[in-house]
C-alpha cells in the first residue's frame, strides 16, 4: 500500500498519541484535556496559526503552502461517549462511563499525522485549515463551528472528513457521490385519557388502545406514502404506559426516530405523522401531542468532490481498495452542516474485523492512522498542486 514515506515513520509517533487520546476521554463540548493536548502537538508541529476556543474546545490549526492559492478544510471530531469500557486494553480509559467507541481518538491521530506532514513538507498551495472539532456525539459540534464562521473566517472553499469503519476490510476506503449518511429526526407523542378500573374500560378514554392505533398507523406512513425507491425509515423505540395489571392508565407516551435523504420526504412524514396523531387520538376520544424534532441534515457529499476524494484514495490504497459507489447509509453525521456549507466529500476507512461502533469492546485500529493521514495530506497536494519549479 503506496502510503508516504514520511508519514509511515510517524506510525509509532501516531500510535502513542491516540492511545494517551484513548485513555483520556471527554464528552461534547467539554474537551479541556483533549483540545490541551491537540493544540501542544499542533504547536510542536509548527503550524503557522492556532485558533482555540471555537464552540468552547474546537480549534482551527493553518498551515500555510507555496504561494497563493485557496484554503482547503480537513475535519476530525474529538469528543467521545458516555459508555463504561470493556476493552481489557492496556490503553483503556482512565474517566469511568466514558470512552471513546466511535474511534475519534482515531480521526484526531489521522488529520495530526497529516499536520505534522504538511507542516514539515508544505508540497502545496494555498493554505490547509486543520478543524478539530467537539460534540459530534449528538451536540451538533459541526452546525456550531460553522454557524461561528469558520467557513468565512479562515475562507475555506471545500471541506473534508474521514470516519473508521470496522468490519470493512482494513484499509478500503468508500463513498458516494450525492447522499451517504441520513438525516435524523426525533418524535415524541404526549397521549392523555382517562383512566379507570381495568374491570370497566367502557367508563375509560383509554390512551393504551389509542398508543396502539397510533403506532399501528405510523407504520404505514412506510409502507403506503412514500415511493418504494425513496430510502425512508421510520422506527417506534419506545412506549410507556400504564403501571398495573388491573388499571386503565390516564396517559401513554411514544417516542421514536425517523431516518431520510429527500427534504420533500422529510415534509411527507411530518405531515403524515401529524394526521395520523390527531386522526387516531380523535378516534379513540383522546388527546395526543406531537413533538417532531428535526436533528441534522443528512450528510450529501458533492459528486466532483467524492469523485476527487475516491481518487486521492486510489493513489493511497490501490484501485482495489476503494468503492466510489457504495451503498448509502441510515446513520447520521454532523459534518453534514459543513457540506451543506461548503462542497466537499465524506469517506469512509475499513479498519478491519472487530466490535462496531458505540459498542463498549470497540477499540480502534491503529494500523489505519498512517493510511488516513496519508489520504488527508494527499488530498491536500492534488487538491492544490505546489507552484512548478
């Protein structure tokens, strides 16, 4: 695998970076210790810029090339999870119920060994702004950075991000031009009756019955509205009620999620889940509330740039090692409001059989790090060639 020679040698560097990132995580926004660390090993680097404190922990890090030319944007998220480990690794975390199982200790080890790369070789243009950014895990970090200007600010033209990928074979990258990750949204429905002796329900608005019929109906929006080619998923994951064996309860709840691609999908189930709500809650002589949380976009990444992205990785990985057509995906991803901000392109890297994602044996694999640094650094050359001569 053709990964740059200078970057291979960081291997062990990378390796005791990650693993001090592993034994140290820290949620959402709060990534004192982390940002600490990042931002010491930027300086060694010698970037020429360091701006700290953006959504409280991110950083932005420039590394300015040869001459003039636009600035490129390379992303790795930080934060990790509130779960317990159960690695058994030498290298777990040190912070009880919190680890990081989503491998950003990983993405932050990447778009580094790319940083000390560029900073020493600087074989581009242009300048190369290296986001290093908080609360992906459900904090909506990315929406927050942009939303404080990043994209203006530093004058990022096109953006990029890499994730882990296990039970990918090690060291395949995949993308797709248009949509790979959904959006997610969130509902809640709030049913109140009136409650009774389980022994006479015809004295009850019953709001079980009602929660059933609602639920019932909501699979239909699936099934019956929407186009059979339209990826759509719409998911009851819990129903609470009632708290006896012979009590009709007064109130009922029902939450859930609901995964899409197409905004005018989106728009169909808001309005197919409000009717079907206060059609059933009218039905069954109840009051139901629905509260639809719309979360993050989905994650579209623009064609010429996956196309460039699945190029560069070729370059690193070999053609056999990289799908530029995969198939779309229903979990979600906060880097989708860099893209809506800018063009750019997300991929995913196989790192090989093991436990997923959010699982608490999950470890990354630290043989990939040379890889993805490679493909970032990479990028950043064929995405602004040096000045000839």
């Amino acid at each position: 695998m053709p990964l740059l020679n200078r970057i291979a040698g960081y291997a062990d560097e990378m390796t005791t970076w990650r693993r001090h990132l592993h034994q140290h995580p820290e949620l959402q926004f709060d990534l004192g210790e982390t940002a600490a660390y990042v931002a010491e090993r930027l300086r060694e680097f010698g970037v020429d810029e360091l701006h700290e404190g953006i959504a409280r922990t991110g950083m932005v890090a420039i590394i300015n090339g040869q001459g003039d030319g636009p600035t490129i944007g390379l992303r790795a998220d930080m934060d990790a999870l509130p779960i317990e480990e159960a690695t058994g690794a030498a290298h777990a975390s040190k912070h009880p119920g919190k680890m990081h199982a989503c491998g950003h200790d990983g993405h932050t080890t990447m778009l580094l060994g790319a940083a000390k790369y560029l900073a020493e070789t600087r074989n581009f243009s242009g300048r190369v702004a290296l986001i290093f950014q908080p609360a992906e895990e459900g904090g909506r970090g990315a929406k927050v950075m942009v939303d404080e200007g990043i994209m203006d600010r530093f004058g990022i033209t096109q953006v990029y991000g890499l994730h882990n990928s296990p039970n990918v074979a090690l060291g395949r990258f995949e993308t797709t031009p248009g949509p790979l990750m959904a959006a997610v949204d969130a509902f809640d429905i709030h049913i109140k009756g009136r409650g009774g002796h389980g022994a006479m329900p015809h004295e009850t608005a019953d709001p079980v019955i009602a929660a059933v019929g609602i639920v019932q109906a909501i699979q239909s929006i699936v099934s019956r509205n929407h186009k059979a080619i339209d990826d759509l998923v719409v998911s009851v994951t819990q129903i609470h009620a009632g708290s006896a064996h012979n009590v009709i309860p007064d109130t009922a709840y029902i939450n859930g999620t609901v995964r899409t691609f197409d905004a005018q999908v989106q728009a169909m189930v808001m309005r197919r889940m409000a009717e079907i709500v206060a059609g059933q809650a009218a039905s069954f002589g109840v009051e139901a509330v629905l509260d639809y949380q719309t979360g993050d976009p989905a994650t579209v990444n623009d064609p010429a740039c996956a196309s460039f992205a699945a190029q560069v990785a070729r370059e690193v990985a070999g053609v056999d090692h990289v799908d530029a057509e995969c198939p779309r995906e229903m979990g979600a991803e906060d880097f989708s409001y860099m893209l809506q901000a800018r063009p750019g392109a997300y991929l995913f890297l196989g790192q090989g059989p093991g436990a997923g994602l959010h699982h608490p044996a999950y470890d990354f694999n630290d043989e990939i790090a040379p890889i993805g640094a490679s493909f970032l650094a990479r990028l950043v050359e064929r995405a602004q060639p040096a000045p000839a001569g």
